[in-house]
C-alpha cells in the first residue's frame, strides 16, 4: 500500500525481479535429488547387489544337477532350465514398480492436500513434510484470523486536580468485531462514564483524523454476501471502521459527503477536511509511517491552540489569537494560529512515543508539555494493552513544521520535494516533536483450530517457533493463549535484532543451545525477514533441523528458498509463491499441521509399498533358494513366478498407496532424514514374514508329495531318479484317487508333464499367493493391529486384493491352467492352503507387537532450561 513516482531503468530480465527470475531458473536446473531420492537409488544398487548375489549363488548351487538323468544326460538342457529359473527369480525379487508408485503416492498426496488447501508445488518436497522438526510460523494471518478490530482507546484525560492521579490516562472500550462500522460502537470513558459524547474529546476527533489520513485501506460491500469486507491491509481497515465508529465532527457535519453511511467519516476527513499532500511510507526502522497534509477549509476547529503553561493554582490559561508571554519563567511550547500544513502520524509506541515532547487535553484542545514520568505511565498503559493481547499502535500529529515542508504542501502537484521527504534516512527527524494523541489497541484473534494444532504438533514432537512483529509483551500473551508458551515463560521470547546482533563463539553457542530440541517452543518478536533467515541457517547448522518457514512478502523469498519446506501464503506475493515449496490458500496454520501428518502418511505408505513387495519378493526368494538348497524339483516355475509378480503382488501394492493416515502418525517424533527405507528392525521384520512365506510354500509342496508316496528323501534326490538304478527300483507314487501305482514312475512324478508335479505346484503357487494377499490386508498400517486399523479403512485395498484373487481363479478353473501346468484344487485343498496361508497374518501381527515395542517412543514435552536468565535473551 503506498503510492510512489517510479523512474524506470531497466525492463525484462535486465531488471531486479529478472535476475530473481534467473536465479530461480538456474536453481531448478542444478536441483539436487531429494533425501528420499538418494536413499532409493542407494537402496536399489544394494538390492540389485543382494539379489545378483543370491541368483548367481542359486544357479551355482544347481551345477552338479546340470547332467541329471532327468535331463537324459544333456548338460546344456540342465544348465538351460536352472538358467530360466535364476532370472525368473531375478525378476521376481526386484520390485520393478516401486518409482510408479512412488509417484502414484506423491501424487495422491498432493491430491489429498488439495482439498485441505494445500497447493503443493514441488512434488519432491511432499516427502521433506514427513521429517519436519521445526515450524516457523508467522503470527499474523497464520495463527490469528487477520481480521483485525480496535478493542481499546487509550486517550489522555483532562490535567484536573479533582481526579487525583499523578498521570491522566482514560480508556475507552470499543465493542463489535469486524468491518462494518455499524457492529458496536464508542464506549464511554472507564474513569468517566459521564463523558459520553465524543463531541468533548477533542483528542478522540484528532485520532479520528489520524485513522483516516493515514490510511491506504478501504471498505466495500461484497456483492455476493452483502457484507463489508476490506481492500488494503487489514491494520488500516480496522483503523477505517474505528473512524466511522467515532463519527462526524460537528465542524463537518454540514459539508457531508453523500456516500454509503460505512464510509461517510473517513471521506469526509479525506475529502472536506485535509488533502493528502505527501506520504513517508512505513519502515521497519523507524517503526512508523506519516502524511503530510493541508486543510481544505478554513474552520478555525482545524486551527489548535498554543499553551500558556499552567499556573500555581492549577489552571490552563488558553490563547487562540495572539500569544502572550509566559510566566514564572515556565517553557512554552508555541504552535502557529491555524497552521497551513500538518503532519499526521501513526506507528509502534515504543517509537512514537519517545518522539512525542507533547500532550493534547481533551477538553480544551490545549497542548502541552509531556513530562517523563507522563511518557513511562504512557509506556506502561501499553504494555497492559499489549499483554491482554492487543496490537498497539500511537497515534499523533506535528503541528509545527519547517518552513519547507509547509512550502511544499501549498506547491502544487509537480513541485520537487525537498530533501527531508525524498531522503528516507531523515524521516525520523521529520517524524519528531511530535503531539501524542492516544494509543489504540487492535485485537486479531487467534484462529479457533490454531491452539488444537499447535498441541498436535507438541504431541509429534515438532517445535513451533512464532515469529512476529508485535511488541515483546503481545508475542507473549498471544503465544501464551495458543499454547506455544507455557505459563507466559518469558524466557523463552527473544527479539528479532538482538538475538543475532553479538558475533562471538560464546553468542553462537548460547544461541544453539536456547534453540535446542530440549528446550522446546519459542517466540521471536520485533522479526525482520533477514532475522528469518539466520534462525533457519542457525537450526539447520547446529542441530540438522528441517525447518517449515512461512511468509508472504518479497522479502521473506530467500528466506522461503532456505527453509527445507518454504510455505507461502495465499495471499502472499507471487515472488513468495514462487520461492515456496507449498501455498496455503487459506493461510490457515493447521493447514500446515495437516500438511506434515499427511508427508508422514505418504511416507508410510511408500515404506508399505516397499515393505510389502519386499517381503513377497523375500518369500519368492525363500521359496527357490530353499529349494535349490534341499536339491528339490521345481516348486514355482519361471511362468509361476511371473505370475506372481505381475499379477498377484502389483494390485495389492499399487493399492497400499490410498492408506489413511495411521492414527498415531502425529504421536511419534519426526523421522530423521538420515533414516533409510528399511531400518535394522523393518529389515529383521520382513526377512522373518518373508522366512515363513518360503517354509509355508515348500512345506505343502512336500506334504502334497508325502501323501502321494514320494518322501522327502526321494524329493531331495529326484535328478538322479532311473528306476533301473537300484535306489529307485522299488519306487512307486501313488495316485491320491486309487492308490494304483503308475508305470514310468520317474517321469511321471517328476516330469514335465507329471500330475504329481502339477497338483503340488498349484497348491504351492495357491498358498503363496494366499499369503502374499493376507500380507496385503495386514499393511493398512505399518505397526498398528489389524484388529485398529482393519483392511475396510482402506476400500482400494479390498479392491486390489479381490482382483487378483479373482484373476487366480480364473486361472486355476478355466483352460488357461494348462498352459501353467496347473491343477484345479478340490475344498480340501484349499482348506490345506488356508491353514497355511492364514497364519501369516497372526506372524505379523505379533512382530507388530514387538515393533510397536522397540520403536521410538511419543516425545514428552520438553522441560525449561534454567541455565539462562528469565528475561535475558543472547546476547544483548
């Protein structure tokens, strides 16, 4: 807000936003690969390693078999066969659709966020939510609703003796929220409910001038709801509504503008009263912003009056024409009769008011001096405003200016300033001797979820850092009322400037250990956006924190570009859009909260997706190798094993990608980016389900072999069967219908096209699928039972489990199983699989037990550390 002459001197990619815009381009082309990125590359040339390994280790395992007497002696058919079964195996163990649903996952993810809005912007950076430690939130709009209201009037009162008061200050409350000037209205005086009419507050009407001079914003009817709603900032607004509420001067009442009634005071002190002539724009240094004006009547109720200082019996003497000398050799502060230009002001009080060298009585319109012990009561008034908590904000007005400044208000439009306003650094000193009005006291409310979200945060061990530029004792209570301070600790509040501004050892040391983990949430108050920045390096570099930092102006991009997760608000700059990771559309804080548990989410899933294939990828595993390794015949064919991979595990994990969120997701601490996909404990984990996986699928293929006739014995030794070899003579399966032994009984239990084979082939690749789909139902959550988190909670796992149970059927009673070599199963054969099958899920449920044992347990909130002073922030 503002306005401004510009000279322009560069256009395009010339210009200072195009060397932004190159900067951002060149970052994108030298992007690093995300922690998660590197950490699957990493994993898959381990696996590719690990299951290179184990195939080449089962091929070398089967050599001596290569001139069995089942392959006639050739060889190269032996070496052929066992070739054919290593790079099946191969293709089984490695999970080739893990990047596909790695996508799918992010992908959902962004969608999921999106209807809580949530606008991701950077796909990759939805896993960095999941290892968040750190939220940096600014205060306004983010953890306050950002519709502002002036609660409180502080304005000075009359310098009576009957009060009895050292220092004279009254309070007047204002009622109604929101911008429509018609909610509520000017309460009377607290220490004087008699003084009802704003008619006798002389300094209310200046303060009414000051809201509407200095002041960008303006209210308009939404023509959708039929409600005012404000254009500008929200500050200014609540100013606007405030002006409206004190109404029109007497003075004013005649010339008044003809506009909606929720605008009538403010254009008629815009439009009647002062023109603006010149605008000394805020800046953070000062603390403060102004406007030059000249009156456009010349209503003698624009004029102030000059002090005659009091006398020895307590009263004022007042001039309004002439000024006399004064007496008793008292100062006097002289204001010219009807000045010809003014200086209305409005900033932070701690800066306004050491500025301020006078008061104005609201009686008599009088100003005088403003003694020091009336400036600390002043300070003090505020700091009780600030601590209920109220934004406060001073309000006043310079009379008296150079000659030059009062010469160029009555220049014209096209007059060049002088140098006091064109030079920014002598805007203070233009902003001096000033006439102190009153101070106003502006409540944002906190957002109603904002308190509930920071104690989730709390709950997953996430720090939250409140940054802001409210006083000192503002940050405090509203901190203290969200819950990110407890009990008020001041201890824990630090201002923006004076927490980096000792450059020591010793400073970085104090400040790394205030901001430890241990010591749990902070506030910092009078930020600059630079000061964002270093607490981001500083977290980042003394305790690897992946810090989530808001903003929304130009200047907070770098520090938005720093953060690992830069989040922007909606109604931010485009620059700060563009330097985020993350746009919050409702600039809401729990929006966040909601973000981090569903970057936790993703992340699980993807370690379910992963785990999953993983451990039927280690019971295929299991399966061949022990196989191989007890010199069995084939228990899963290349074609099996195919089947299996494409077909049976890729639904299930495809579907494990929608899991909801697990009910403790935001119960645990964040996972450190160090973390690898499969911990020590996941990898133990799965290597036993998948251990079972393989004992399950082996052991019914010999039990099936058994009841037929065939023993292990004979099994472990069936390349060598030639039943006119001596061992073999006496051999002779069974047929399960009749028990009447076969002829040629060597082939036709081990032969290519033997039934024996085929039965227990498909009663082996039944069970293994079985399982596999069991494994499935019992990955919704990762260490959560079954019995919490059931396979209902997730409606596309049903769906990806009921699909290629549908499709195994389909091939098991229909023609297509010739083409396997596969049997139809009978009911007892299924129930055989079933009580194979089945106990895989209670195998998992009891190493979830243990999991949920061993695994890190919820963070307890982080205790005081009182090895620092309770007021003292480092190093000031």
């Amino acid at each position: 807000a503002g306005h401004a002459v510009g000279i322009v001197v560069a256009t395009g990619m010339t210009s200072e936003m195009g060397r932004i815009q190159a900067g951002v381009t060149e970052a994108k082309l030298d992007k690093a690969k995300t922690p998660l990125a590197i950490k699957l590359d990493a994993f898959a040339h381990q696996l590719t390693l690990v299951i290179g390994a184990v195939c080449a280790g089962t091929f070398a395992a089967s050599v001596p078999r290569f001139s069995s007497a089942i392959f006639k002696g050739n060889a190269m058919r032996g070496a052929l066969h066992y070739a054919k079964s290593s790079v099946a195996l191969g293709v089984a163990a490695i999970p080739e659709g893990l990047p596909a649903v790695i996508t799918l996952c992010l992908s959902l993810g962004t969608r999921r966020m999106a209807q809580r809005r949530v606008i991701v912007r950077r796909l990759p950076s939805v896993e960095t939510l999941g290892c968040t430690t750190v939220i940096c939130s600014d205060k306004t709009g983010t953890l306050t609703t950002n519709q502002m209201t002036v609660a409180s009037v502080l304005t000075p009162t009359a310098a009576s003796s009957k009060l009895h008061r050292p220092v004279h200050i009254a309070e007047r409350r204002i009622t109604g929220i929101g911008y429509d000037p018609s909610d509520g209205r000017v309460e009377p005086r607290l220490d004087d409910p008699s003084i009802l009419d704003l008619a006798q507050d002389l300094a209310a009407r200046d303060m009414a001038a000051v809201c509407a001079l200095c002041n960008d914003a303006k209210l308009q009817e939404d023509p959708t709801t039929g409600s005012l709603i404000r254009v500008g900032e929200p500050t200014e607004a609540a100013l606007s509504v405030l002006c409206e509420k004190f109404g029109l001067p007497e003075f004013l009442k005649a010339d008044a503008p003809s506009v909606e009634p929720w605008r009538k005071a403010t254009t008629a002190w815009t439009s009647h009263a002062y023109e603006r002539v010149a605008t000394l724009e805020f800046d953070r240094a000062r603390k403060s912003m102004s406007v030059l004006t000249r009156p456009r009547t010349d209503s003698t109720e624009l004029k102030p009056k000059y002090l005659v200082p009091s006398t020895d019996e307590g009263t004022v003497a007042t001039r309004s024409d002439t000024q006399e000398e004064a007496t008793n050799n008292q100062p006097v502060i002289t204001i010219p009769n009807g000045p010809t230009a003014r200086l209305f002001v409005k900033g932070a009080p701690d800066s306004v008011l050491r500025r301020c060298i006078a008061i104005r009585d609201p009686e008599t319109g009088i100003t005088r001096l403003l003694t020091d012990e009336e400036r600390a009561a002043w300070e003090v008034a505020c700091a009780h405003l600030a601590a209920r908590p109220l934004r406060c904000l001073a309000l006043a007005v310079r009379d008296e200016l150079p000659e030059e400044l009062i010469a160029y208000a009555h220049a014209g439009p096209h007059a060049p300033p002088p140098i006091s306003l064109a030079n920014p650094n002598l805007h203070e000193a233009v902003e001096s001797g000033l006439t102190l009005l009153g101070v106003v006291g502006i409540r944002d409310p906190p957002r109603p979820d904002a308190k509930d979200a920071i104690a989730r945060c709390e709950k997953a061990g996430i720090r939250v850092y409140m940054i802001t530029g409210d006083s000192r004792e503002t940050a405090i209570a509203i901190a203290s009322e969200l819950g990110i301070l407890k009990n008020a600790d001041p201890s824990r509040a630090f201002q923006g400037d004076a927490f980096f501004r000792e450059h020591s050892e010793r400073a970085d040391t104090i400040r790394a250990q205030l901001l430890s983990p241990d010591n749990g949430n902070a506030v910092f108050y009078r930020t600059a956006p630079e000061d964002k920045q270093r607490i981001i390096k500083l977290l980042h570099e003394k305790h690897n924190d992946v810090t989530a930092m808001t903003g929304d102006g130009v200047n907070d991009a770098p520090a938005l570009q720093q953060a690992s997760i830069g989040i922007s608000m909606g109604t931010g700059t485009e620059v700060a859009k563009e330097a985020a990771d993350m746009v919050l559309m409702d600039d809401d804080f729990a929006s966040i909260v909601a973000a981090v548990e569903e970057g936790r989410c993703i992340y699980a899933n993807m370690q379910a997706f992963v785990c999953f294939l993983l451990s039927c990828n280690f019971g295929e595993v299991a399966t061949v190798a022990g196989a191989t390794l007890l010199g069995l015949p084939d228990v899963l064919t290349p074609l099996h094993l195919l089947w299996v991979n494409l077909v049976t595990d890729g639904p299930p994990a495809t579907a494990l990608g929608f899991n909801p969120p697990d009910p403790d997701a935001l119960n645990q601490p964040p996972r450190k980016v160090s973390d690898p996909v499969l911990t020590p404990w996941l990898l133990t984990r799965y290597a036993l389900t998948g251990a079972y996986v393989g004992f399950a699928t082996i052991k019914i293929f010999l039990d099936d072999y058994a009841k037929h006739g065939v023993p292990l014995d004979k099994l472990s030794t069936w390349a060598t069967c030639d039943t006119n070899v001596k061992p073999w003579k006496k051999f002779m399966p069974l047929v399960a219908s009749s028990n009447v032994p076969f002829n040629d009984n060597c082939a036709l239990a081990f032969g290519e096209h033997s039934p024996l084979k085929a039965n227990a082939q498909t009663l082996a690749l039944t069970t293994l699928v079985s399982l596999e789909l069991f494994k499935a139902l019992g990955a919704v959550s990762m260490d959560q039972s079954i019995m919490r988190v059931p396979p209902i909670k997730n409606k596309a796992l049903c769906i990806g489990v009921a699909l290629p149970l549908c499709l195994h059927l389909t091939l098991l009673y229909t023609p297509l199983r010739s083409l396997f070599g596969l049997t139809a199963l009978t009911l007892d054969d299924w129930r055989t699989v079933f009580l194979y099958a089945a106990p895989i899920l209670i195998v998992d449920e009891c190493l979830k037990a243990l999991g949920r044992y061993v695994a890190p347990k919820p963070m307890a909130p982080a205790e005081k550390n009182e090895i620092f002073d309770s007021r003292a922030s480092p190093p000031v």
